[in-house]
C-alpha cells in the first residue's frame, strides 16, 4: 500500500500528461480537391462526362438560376470527374439559363 502511494503523483502526471496530448491533437480534414463546378445535362455531347456539363466559369444568379429544391442543380465531384468522382451537391434544384 505505501509503495502505491508513493506512486501517485507519477501516475498524475502520466494521466495529464496524456488528457494533454488528447484534447490538443489536431483534427484531419481532407484536403479539398474539386474545382470544377458541373450540372447535369442529358445532352449526348456530355456522354463522356456521364451526362454532366462544366459550368465552372458560370456564376449562380447572373448567367443561370436554380429553380426548385428536388434535384442536382450545381455539383462537384472529389476529383473532378464526373465519371469516377464522389459527388457532392452544392445547389439543389433545376439548372435554368439565363
């Protein structure tokens, strides 16, 4: 028993020490890479993007609207391929140019 409590402020420390290094770790984000813009466009001309069109260059309100909230309006892809990239909605709605 004395040699426990001899011990004790050593485990303290070891216990602080550690809460320390725990609520200081810093948290992982992954890097964002997307930086095409895309809307979905059945047009055949977009087979090879799988039915997506680019409208990066774009801006929402001034060249294109999104009407509604029930689908993709403005999407990104993790990679910027459309073909193989995880998708992201950015806008939902319906694509309407202006």
């Amino acid at each position: 028993m004395k040699s426990f409590k001899t011990m004790l402020p050593a485990l303290g420390l070891v216990l602080g020490a550690t809460m320390a290094l725990a609520m200081n770790v810093p948290t992982m984000m992954a890097e964002k890479t997307a930086t095409k813009v895309w809307t979905p466009d059945p047009d055949p001309a977009y087979e090879e993007t799988n039915f997506y069109r680019e409208i990066t260059g774009e801006v929402l309100g001034s060249d294109f609207l999104c009407n509604g909230t029930s689908q993709e309006c403005r999407v990104e892809f993790d990679n910027d391929n459309p073909m193989t990239g995880q998708k992201s909605i950015l806008t939902p709605g319906i694509y309407v140019e202006q």
